[in-house]
C-alpha cells in the first residue's frame, strides 16, 4: 500500500499516480474492461476502433441480461464493417452507456473512456487473470500486425 505519511507529494504527483489504470484489461477479440470490484465497465479497444473506422451504429443488450465469457452481447456497425462485442467475463449487464444510441461516434472519439458500451457484474472475477493487462495488450497488437 502507497503512503504519504511524510512524503511531500503535490495534488499534481497524485492525481498523476492515480491516472496509472491498473484494473483495465483487454482480450485478445480486442475489447477492454476496467475493472471496480466486481463490476467493471467495457468496450471495443482503441485499436479495434481504428480498425472499423468511422462508427455509425451500436446494437446494445438489454440490462438485467447474463451472458458468458466471449459470448457475443451486441454489434457495432461502420461504414466500412460491422462487428460483434464479445463479453471479456462472463456476468449480468447492469448498464448500458445510451449516449452510443444516437452518438455511436463516441466510440471513435474516445473508445477506453466516454465510449464504453456495457457494465457489467462479474459474475467470476478470476477469468479477469486470463486477459492481458495493457502492456501484454500493445505487445499482442504489435505481434498480430506482423
């Protein structure tokens, strides 16, 4: 556990040191989740929105519904593809992010953060040890572009 105590750290070095996203992770079907507990919020990675291009439409699932691990819960569509979201763990949809309904683009505009699709409640938090952390993700990346 960090500690402070006698240390002069300034809210800047904090806020900083918070940003460090320790609790995201990412399957190899290129979606993320960030994990808060046993929820975490979810969607396509950046790279996966690159890929698709310009996004045009979001099919989203229904909260309350259950689906398992790389299970397909929805479809986004571009104008060059259309693509299912698989579940990186299997859980309940608790919510979902319904600025996507009529502003699908957000996802390519800030697909990590604003654009996030579902969260979910895991129901397994330990299939959260089976997907690659961020720099496992970008080596990934780096070895499937090769």
């Amino acid at each position: 556990m960090l500690s402070l105590q006698n240390k002069n750290v300034t809210t800047k070095t904090l806020s900083t040191l918070l940003k460090c996203n320790l609790t995201k992770y990412y399957t190899k079907s290129h979606e993320w989740i960030d994990v808060k507990g046993n929820k975490g919020k979810s969607g396509i990675s950046v790279k996966a929105a690159h890929d698709l291009g310009d996004i045009v439409f979001v099919e989203l699932p229904n909260i309350g519904e259950s689906f398992p691990k790389e299970e397909s819960y929805g479809a986004i569509e571009s104008v060059k593809a259309a693509s299912d979201i698989f579940m990186p763990v299997e859980g309940e949809i608790v919510s979902v992010n319904e600025e996507l309904v009529d502003t699908a683009g957000l996802i390519n505009e800030d697909a990590e953060g604003k654009g996030w699709v579902v969260e979910i409640q895991i129901a397994n938090t330990e299939e959260i040890k089976e997907l690659m952390n961020e720099q496992q993700y970008k080596k990934f990346c780096e070895e499937e572009e090769h």
